[in-house]
C-alpha cells in the first residue's frame, strides 16, 4: 500500500490520479487532497476517497468545506501556507504535484525536505528552480518521478542504463491546433481555439503553452534538470500523432523510444507504481488505426517561445524562472482576452531583456524575480 497526496486533486492531472487510485483497490491510500476553488469537487473527493487532511486554497471557502466534511474527522485547512503542510504529512509516501504554476515551488520543496517522493506534474517547478529542486531531492534521498509524458518516456528508456551515455534526447511535440501556421494567421485566433488540442484534454494553461510551444520550451527545461543534460543534448521534434512519447540517443547510436495511446494515465500509472508495472485496462495501440506515424521540424521563427526557452537555459540563473513567470501572466491575459496571441511571446521577450540577471540565484532570488517578473509583465499586458 503506497500512500499518495495529490497538490491540485481537482484539476485535469489531479482528477486522473484519482482515477487511477479508484482503478487500483488495495494498491494506494490518499493522505491529503488540495484544490484552489473548485470545493464541490474537493468535497465530494474527500467523501469518497477519505484523506485525513484537504486544503482549499481560496480562503473565502473553507468555511463551507469545513461544514461539509465536520462529520468525517478529515482536517481542513486553507490557503498557501497549508499546502506546505499537506505536503509534507508524515504518512504520505509520494506526492503528486498536479498544481499549475510557479506557486507549486513551495510545497514541492516542503514535500522534498519531509523526505516525500515527487511524482512530478507541475513542471513549473522545475523550471523556475531546477538546480534547488534537484540538489535538495539529492541530499534528502528522495525521487523525482517525472509524470509530464514526454519525460516519463525518457525515464522509462533510461531504466537499466544507468551506467550508459546519453548522447541525446528527443522531446516529442504535437505541434499543438495550430501547427503549419503562419504569423498573420496567429496574429488573429482566439482563445477558443487556442484551446482546441488535437491530442489531448488538459488544463487551460498547458492548453495554451501547447499552441504557442512554450510547453515544449518549459518541458526541454525541465528534461536539463530529470536528466541532468545540456541544452545542446535536447532537441525537439514534432510528431502530430503523439504516440512516441519521446526518444533517447545513447552514444553507440542506438535509440529507445516509449510509445502509447496518449492518456495521462499511463504516466501516472507508471510513477505511482515505479519500480513496478501493473497490470492496467487501458485503451492498446492499434498499428492499422496509424498507419503513418510523421516527424518533422518545429516552426521556430513562428513559434519563438520554443527559442526563447532554449535560451533561457542557456544564460541559466534566473532566466528560466524570468521565462516562466512572464509566461504564466501573458497566459493568464490572453485567456482574458487582454492580448493578442503573439503579443506573449514579445512581452517575453521584453522581460527577458529587462528583468535583472542574478548568476547563481539563492530561492530567495527566484522568489523576487517571480514575484518582479510579474509586476513588470502585468504593466507591459495593460499598455
Ligand atoms: P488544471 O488547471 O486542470 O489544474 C490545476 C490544479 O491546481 C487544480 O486542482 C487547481 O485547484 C490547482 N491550483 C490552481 N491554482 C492554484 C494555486 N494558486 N494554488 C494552489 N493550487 C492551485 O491543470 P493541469 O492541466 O492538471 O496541470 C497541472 C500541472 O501538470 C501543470 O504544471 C501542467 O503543466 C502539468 N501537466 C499537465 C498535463 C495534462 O495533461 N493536464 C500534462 C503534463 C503536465
Ligand atoms: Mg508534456
């Protein structure tokens, strides 16, 4: 019996981790569920699947799931500082960070010196402090179990080769719903279709860093860090029908990729039972339903947040964390219709040129440059 908490439970990740759980009686015990507003969902999780702590985030709501779950014994808690706590419950095995965004940093790193293994979604996290996340997971023992697809196929190549070279990586990328476009075209669309995957049902945020590759651009991030790599190590390949999951290149020449259906639940599956495989139900690979698997080039002079990310790593220091919280603002404007599609790349940009560079930054650092980033990329939204 593995016990499990899930940061971010009621969110695309968070609700197919609990299916998972539901789909495995016997294998996992939920110890904490948190969710930022939707309490509803969050209660009707904690009736089901009976945690001992749940955490709302939106504090004008814990009054209401605390009535809601009085009868059961499950503590209550609300907002951020309690999602260090339900982190880091001294019964929890693994944590599952399915949060959106750089504020998954905190209870990542309290998840991390309670000695919790990272089953790791928020992949935020790693790409606005990589190098804290990973020297602190090494001097406390703990794992880090990637969930994103494209780097659970990595780390499932790389079981048994341990002591082999990587020469390099190939991170699959769909393209997203506006592959093959053009930038007069991109200069028009809406979130609507920003938010048509073609692939796979996420959150809005992924959604649209998927069509405006700066998913792919974190994900090459966050592969530096897993696997310890550099940025002349990762390439990108686009591959609409994302069913190779993504590829390894050893230094004899030979590759080993993972592929499936894509469904985050296999992903899921396979980090909540690492080092094990479990028998599953899901959907199999049906060649004859694709007969023709494609591979080709990024567009990356129309989708320049793919560059922009490889550049980031490249300077390091703050960059990617300079990177991902202008990110997350320009996503959050467009979503609100305050900017056009490619005006996020630009303000980017802009905050990448204008934000101070700090070297070797301490956690102290990132959380002011986040905290600076945004201020400035807000500004640049409202002008
Ligand atoms: P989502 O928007 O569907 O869910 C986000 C969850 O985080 C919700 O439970 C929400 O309550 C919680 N949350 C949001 N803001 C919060 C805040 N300020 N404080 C605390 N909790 C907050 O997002 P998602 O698609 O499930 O993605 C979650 C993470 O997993 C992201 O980092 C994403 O990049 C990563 N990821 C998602 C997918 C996918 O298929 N959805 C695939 C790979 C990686
Ligand atoms: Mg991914």
């Amino acid at each position: 019996m593995k016990n499990i908490s899930i940061l971010g439970a009621t969110g695309s990740i968070g609700t197919q981790a609990l299916e998972v759980i539901e789909a495995n009686p016997g294998l996992y015990k939920v110890t904490s569920l948190t969710a930022q507003s939707n309490a509803d969902l969050l209660i009707a999780q904690a009736l089901k699947f009976k945690p001992l702590m749940v955490v709302i985030g939106d504090e004008n709501k814990y009054q209401s799931v605390k009535a809601a779950l009085a009868s059961t014994g499950i503590k209550v808690l609300a907002g951020e500082d309690a999602l260090c706590e339900a982190a880091s419950l001294a019964e929890t095995d693994l944590v599952l960070t399915a949060i959106v965004g750089s504020v998954g940093l905190k209870p990542t790193i309290a998840a991390i010196k309670a000695k919790k293994d990272i089953g790791l979604a928020n992949k935020e996290t790693l790409v606005v402090a990589g190098d804290l996340i990973t020297d602190l997971a090494k001097e406390h023992g703990v794992k880090i179990i990637p969930v994103d697809s494209e780097h659970s196929a990595i780390f499932q190549c790389l079981v048994g080769e341990a002591f082999n070279t990587i020469e390099k990586i190939y991170l699959t990328a769909s393209g997203g719903p506006f592959r093959g476009k053009e930038r007069d075209f991109l200069a028009n669309v809406t979130k609507v279709e920003a938010l048509k995957h073609p692939n796979w049902v996420m959150g809005a945020k992924i959604t649209i860093d998927s069509a405006s590759l700066m998913n792919k651009g974190l994900e090459v991030i966050e592969a530096k860090w897993l696997f310890d790599l550099d940025v002349e190590q990762i390439d990108v390949i686009v591959h609409p029908q994302s069913i190779v999951h993504s590829l390894v290149q050893f230094n004899d020449g030979s590759m080993k990729a993972q592929m499936g259906l894509p469904d985050m639940k296999l992903p899921i599956h396979y980090a909540f039972a690492y080092p094990d495989r479990i028998s599953s139900s899901f959907k199999r690979f049906n060649f004859m339903d694709y007969p023709e698997l494609t591979f080709s080039q990024a567009d990356r002079s129309t989708f320049r947040n793919l560059d922009l990310a490889f550049e980031a790593l490249r300077r390091a220091g703050n960059m990617p964390c300079i990177i991902n919280a202008a990110n997350e603002v320009v996503v959050n404007a467009f979503l609100q219709n305050q900017i056009g599609f490619l005006e996020m790349s630009d303000i980017i940009e802009q905050c990448m040129s204008d934000i101070s560079f700090i070297a070797k930054p301490t956690l102290n650092n990132y959380l002011e440059t986040d905290e600076l980033t945004r201020i400035f990329a807000g500004e640049l939204v409202t002008k």
